[in-house]
C-alpha cells in the first residue's frame, strides 16, 4: 500500500466511533428503562437503529461514488453526532426510533467505507491478518466505551455533545488517510447473486445469527440486568466482561478456524454457547456463562465473514462484504423486536432460551452441512 501509515489511523478513528456507539448503545435501554418504556418498545427502539443499519449497508455504495470514501465516512460521523444531540429534545417513544435510526445509517455507511479500505488494499497474505486487527480494534473499542460509561453524563444533551467531540477526533484522523475506493457502474443491489451463492450460504446464515445475538444482546441485555435490579455501573461491568470475553476469543477462534476448520469450530462454538445459555436461564455460574457466551457470540461474525469470502473471486469481494453485512443486520433487525416481545410476554429468562433455540438450530444446520 502507497500510505502504509493510512492503515493505523483508519484504525484509530474507527476507535472513536466505536466508543461512543458502545456507550450509546448501552444507555439508551438504561435511559427508557428508567423512563418507564416497556420492553417491546425498548426492543423496537433497538430495531430503529439496526432498520437504519439496513439502509446504510444499501446505500452506501452511492454515497461512496458520490462523496468518495473519506467524505463519505466524514459526513456519516456528523449525522451520529447530529442524531444522537437530537435524543435530547424529547422523550418519546417515536423520536427515538427516529434519531436511533439515523444513527443506525451513519454506522453502517462507516462500517462499509473501513471494510471496503481494508479488503481493497489487502492483499491475499495480508487481508486475514488486517480484518483480524480491525474486528480486535473494534471489540477493544467496544469495552472501552463500555468501561467509560460511568465518565460520561447522565444528562442525554451533555452525553450526546460528548460522542460529538469523540465524532469530531473520528473525522479528524479519516481526513489524514489516503483511501480511494473504485467507483461500481451497477446498483448497490447487485449483492443479491452472493446472497445467492451456494457456496457462501452457510457463512452468510452465520453473519444473520451473529446479527440476530448481537443485536439482541445490545438492545436487550442491559434492560434485563437493570429489571435485575443491578445499577448502571454493575450493567456497564456485565456488558465490559462480556465483550472483553469476545476480544480475548478472536484470535484463538480463528487461529482454530484456519488449523481445524470453520464448520467445526462453529459447531463447537454453537454447543458451548447453548451451555452458556443454560447457566444463565438457571442462574449458575453467572461469570463462566457470560464469559463463554461472550467468546462464542462475538467469534461466530468474523468465521462466518471468513467462509464466505473464501468462496468468491478477489473482485467480489467487496459485493460479498456487503451481503454479509445486509444478512447480519437483517438479523439485528429482527432478533430484538422479536424477543423483545416475548420477554415482555413471558418473562426475562427468555433472552437466554431465545438464544439456545437459535444456537439449536446453528448446530443442526453444521451437522448437516456435507
């Protein structure tokens, strides 16, 4: 690559982002918790922000051709900081989803620009290696945010001027990169033949579950620990253990995965996470379950990404990145308004049984696979 130096400063904007969407994401259940917002409505708030995941992963090829790829990332960093300063001006129901899926949006169109650099500069030998540093520095990124919640005020307008401050630094480090991406003469909806694609089927299964656990787990676990009775901080310690479990598992995960295989690894990976899930609806060793929920959840993305793109030529692969994408937010989109509801219905526990039941049917789908 021309800038090597462009590579760590994409990194460490990515940082910034990442920080203050991990704390955003964990106080806005606390806030309509402490509002009174049931769980349904908490749930489709979650879903705001994963519906706008979905348009930003679609749109995101035209505002790149458009704007380039520096700018581009530059005016989505403005409208998290816009939309986020917007939660402020009234606690309602509606004006959340609203602000929440903007956000959503500005996410993903930064998530499409950093992935597009990374696998477009990339070279075959190196390609693994930068995705693995990337998905780390986006997972430390996460558990900083969460460990730094307890700094940020309570007070939604001052907590929305500090993620501008952070958004700010973001755009500042883009601004000091060189990346270019090539300009694509179809529409961005031409990524449907590799959701197509037999061979890249089960991977791209994978991104949906990791989308549907994931997003369920940020829209919904900090309101189940908060109807615990835990305090804010004692949330934000769960979501920090349970993350930091995930960054902790990258490395080994797909160490295993090249050594072992990915559809072994994701089977192992999918049992283990069905006992996790068993700890938790019984309430036993709290801590091992969420330590072993947290470094399966967060490993099943970049494996499942992984087995995709290795089954598509280097040119597709930026198309491909955007089907894994638009699967796993499919799944953000659905899981937590979809056990959202449930929980309200039944009871709390029914996060954790949700997730065994998809977990169940990973591992069937696996055993399956020839």
């Amino acid at each position: 690559m021309k800038h090597s130096y462009s590579f760590p400063i994409l990194l460490t904007s990515l940082l910034f982002v990442t920080i203050a969407l991990s704390a955003l994401n964990t106080q806005v259940p606390l806030w309509l918790v402490r509002e009174e917002f049931s769980l349904g409505q908490i749930g489709l708030v979650g879903s705001s922000y994963f519906t706008g995941n979905l348009v930003g992963t679609i749109m995101a090829n035209w505002f790149i051709s458009r704007f380039n790829a520096r700018f581009t990332y530059t005016y989505s960093c403005i409208i998290f900081a816009i939309a986020t300063i917007g939660l402020s001006f009234s606690m309602d129901f509606y004006s959340w989803a609203i602000w929440r899926f903007f956000i959503g949006i500005a996410c993903a169109v930064t998530w499409v620009v950093i992935e597009s650099c990374i696998l477009v500069t990339g070279t075959v030998r190196t390609r693994g290696k930068m995705l693995a540093v990337y998905l780390t520095t986006y997972y430390l990124g996460t558990v900083l945010g969460q460990a730094l919640l307890q700094y940020f005020p309570q007070e939604v307008l001052y907590f929305g001027l500090v993620i501008a401050v952070l958004m700010g630094l973001a755009i500042l480090f883009i601004l000091l990169t060189h990346y270019k991406l090539p300009k694509k003469k179809k529409s961005s909806f031409n990524i449907m033949p590799m959701i197509m694609y037999k061979p890249s089927r089960v991977g791209l299964i994978g991104c949906a579950i990791a989308g549907m656990l994931i997003g369920s787990l940020y829209s919904l676990m900090p309101a189940y620990y908060s109807h615990l009775g835990y305090s804010d901080n004692q949330v934000a310690n769960w979501m920090v253990l349970l993350i930091l479990s995930g960054v902790i598992a990258q490395m080994p995960a797909n160490w295993c995965a090249d050594r072992f295989g990915r559809r072994i690894v994701l089977l192992v990976e999918s049992i283990f996470m069905m006992i996790a899930c068993g700890l938790l609806i019984f309430n036993v060793y709290g801590v091992l379950a969420i330590i072993l929920l947290g470094a399966t959840i967060y490993t099943i993305y970049p494996i499942s990404m992984a087995w995709a793109c290795s089954c598509v030529r280097k040119q597709e692969i930026v198309s491909m990145n955007q089907a894994m994408l638009l699967t796993n937010t499919l799944g953000s989109l659905v899981a937590p308004a979809v056990i959202a509801f449930i929980m309200d219905t039944l009871s709390n526990t029914y996060l954790f049984i949700s997730f065994a039941i998809i977990s169940l049917y990973f591992v069937v789908l696996l055993l399956l696979k020839k």
